[in-house]
C-alpha cells in the first residue's frame, strides 16, 4: 500500500481553486433546478504507476497525486431498473493526475459514471468512461521519451472501489478506498504504451437535500427470452507499432446470436471479420524493412474471429464484454485471443448506437464506433 502524503505545491494547489470554482457554479446550477437526490464529491488521491511494460519504466519516477471531483443523482424509483440495481447514482466526474514526471506531463479527464452499492449502501464501487488530456504527449522532435500517449486526447477509464457513510455531519459524508485509472488511446496514434494508476483515495461527499426522494415503479417490463439477432459495423482509425506510418481507417463486421438469460442480460455468440488497412500496409513494410521477422509479403492481412459474450442491460444504456479466438489470422503476432469491452446505447428497441474497445488482453488494438440493427 503506498504511504500517503500531502504535496502543497502549485501545481497541485491551482488544480484545487479549479475544482473548487467549478463546485460552486454546480451548487449554483442545482439549486435551480431542485436538489433532491443530488451530491458532489472532492477526493484526494496518491497512487503508483503500475509497471506493466518495460517499456515505460524510465518514466515511473514518482507516485502520482490527484482529485477527482464528481456530481451524482441518485435514481429515484420510477424505473423497474432503478430497483433492479438497488437504486445506483448516475453522474460525471473530472479527474486531476499530476504524474511529477516532466517526461509525462500531467491528465485531466472529464467522466461519465455509475455508482452502485453493496452492504446496506456502505460499500461503492463505481465505473467512469470518459475522455483525457495530456499536457505532454509524445513528440519525435521535442519529447520522444514518453511512448506511454502517443496524442493530447486519448479514452480513459476508471474503476473505483470504497467505503462510503453519508451524512455524518449535517449534509457532509466521507468516503475513502481504491482508484484504478486507465489512459490510452487505444493505438488511435502511435506509440501507445499507456499507464495504469492504482491509488488510494479519501474524500467529503456535500448533499444536496437532508434525505434521498425513492419511489416505486411506474411499470415492470419483461424482457423478451427468445433468441434474437445482430448485425453490427464498428469503423474507426489506428497506427500500426511502427511510428510514422500514420492513422489508417478500419472496419469490422460483427454477427450475433443472443439469447436473454433474465431481465439483467443476454448471453451471446458471435462471428466478424476484421479489416484493417493500418495492418494491410505494415504486412510489406515488414517483410521488406525487417527480413530477420520471416514475414511473407503476401500475408492475408484480413482476420476472422469468433466469440463469446454478454450484454448487461442498464436503461437504454447496455454494457458489453467478449473475449474472442481468431479463426483465420496469418499475421499471428497478436496472439490467437482478443477482448472487448464496450457500451451500447439505444436509440429505438432495435437500433443501436455502439462504442467500444478491442484488445489483445494489455495491449490495445482499436477504439471502435458503430451502429447495430438487433432483429
């Protein structure tokens, strides 16, 4: 567990009137538009970088400090889900992430996430999608040190674990527990080789009424149980390992079978076939710049893959995790099994908007976007 200490350096104490401005004009906005199951938080964080490659080793020199100040709605019963998952909060969060490293600069992320509680509400875990900011990516010219984020946007994720007792004093609660953050930009540009913070975090929750307004449902839906089936196109652009060769656009074409195995989810199994132009034009880069790697220039650089999976219903928003095996894949250098984990969002009971990430376990390969049709 890393010892915990308070820094009070600029850096760190701008970031503080920052967050603190933005939660008096939150205060303000909520004030107007009623304040019943409202509240915001301001946690302080210090953590390590986890050294998950070799190849960011010169850049873990210190252990990161941050804040993450976050706004929550508590759901207020209306919906059948709401009491499905024992009344979670929805909100937005911004992230601080001083990484006392100048070779990698600092992050700032804007959020949004889910929180659900376990024990009677006293233990939190949440998950936060969102986007981050480096403020010193990588630069062949002026900071080629830092392969860890290859551009100044890149997705985030975090996953955040603790305790939480609301309302000790007044409207002020605390809580405190563990943070796993997560940057990348999912190889959009390279060099991609990411950062993984673990930390430990403690903070005041402020809210915004004495109690939380519940109800009861308005009406319970059934999920259909038969099976059903979908057809998916994900696109997106990514950068080969090789820097310099540039973002080449990509496209994957995905079949399911799903079959509801309640009203929380659906199994699945699936089918698609994987395009990729940023691989077509490495497979003869590399059999002519690298004859030591034994690569034929005629490889078949389009793959095939099957899968299994599962869909998580939340409201109109689902979540969605798979793990899949290549059938046909001649290039093989990453390995025979790829991940998924994404978000879909409903715009109709049977179209779908689609966001996701593919991986090859710690290594990213593609940031996905796309529709779906489900018959």
């Amino acid at each position: 567990m890393p010892k915990l200490t308070v820094c009070f350096n600029m850096n760190r104490l701008l970031s503080l009137r920052f967050i603190i401005c933005n939660l008096f004009f939150l205060v303000a906005c909520f004030s107007a538009i009623g304040q019943e199951n409202w509240s915001a938080s301001l946690q302080t964080y210090q953590g390590a970088i986890l050294p998950h490659s070799e190849n960011i080793a010169h850049l873990i020199t210190n252990k990161p400090t941050g804040f993450l100040f976050s706004v929550n709605h508590k759901v207020d019963g209306s919906k059948e889900w709401h009491h499905t998952y024992r009344f979670p909060e929805v909100g937005f969060s911004f992230h601080t992430q001083n990484n006392h490293n100048e070779t990698l600069g600092d992050l700032y992320g804007l959020y949004a996430h889910y929180n659900f509680y376990f024990l009677n509400r006293r233990l939190q875990f949440r998950v936060g999608q969102g986007v981050s900011y480096a403020t010193n990516p990588f630069d062949k010219e002026t900071n080629f040190r830092n392969v860890a984020y290859g551009s100044k946007f890149m997705p985030s994720t975090y996953f955040m674990l603790g305790y939480d007792q609301p309302r000790i004093w007044q409207n002020i609660g605390i809580n405190a527990g563990l943070l796993f953050v997560h940057h990348s930009n999912a190889t959009i540009k390279a060099p991609n080789t990411s950062t993984n913070t673990l930390g430990v975090n403690v903070g005041l929750t402020y809210h915004f009424s004495d109690e939380d307004q519940t109800g009861k449902a308005n009406s319970y839906v059934d999920y259909p149980q038969q099976i059903r089936y979908n057809l998916l196109f994900r696109t997106g652009v990514n950068e080969s390992h090789i820097i310099g060769m540039g973002q080449k656009p990509f496209y994957h074409i995905t079949a399911i079978v799903e079959k509801p195995l309640n009203n929380y989810g659906a199994a699945q199994l699936g089918a698609e076939v994987f395009l990729s132009n940023s691989l077509k034009e490495l497979i003869p880069f590399l059999a002519t710049s690298f004859p030591e790697e034994g690569m034929d220039k005629n490889t078949d650089w389009k793959r095939v893959g099957v899968f299994v999976g599962y869909e998580w219903y939340l409201n109109k928003l689902t979540a969605e995790g798979n793990i899949g095996y290549y059938v046909h894949d001649e290039y093989k250098k990453n390995g025979s099994l790829y991940q998924r984990l994404g978000l879909r969002y409903y715009v109709t009971p049977n179209v779908f908007g689609v966001m996701s990430l593919k991986t090859h376990f710690a290594k990213a390969e593609a940031f996905e976007v796309g529709v779906g049709y489900k018959l």
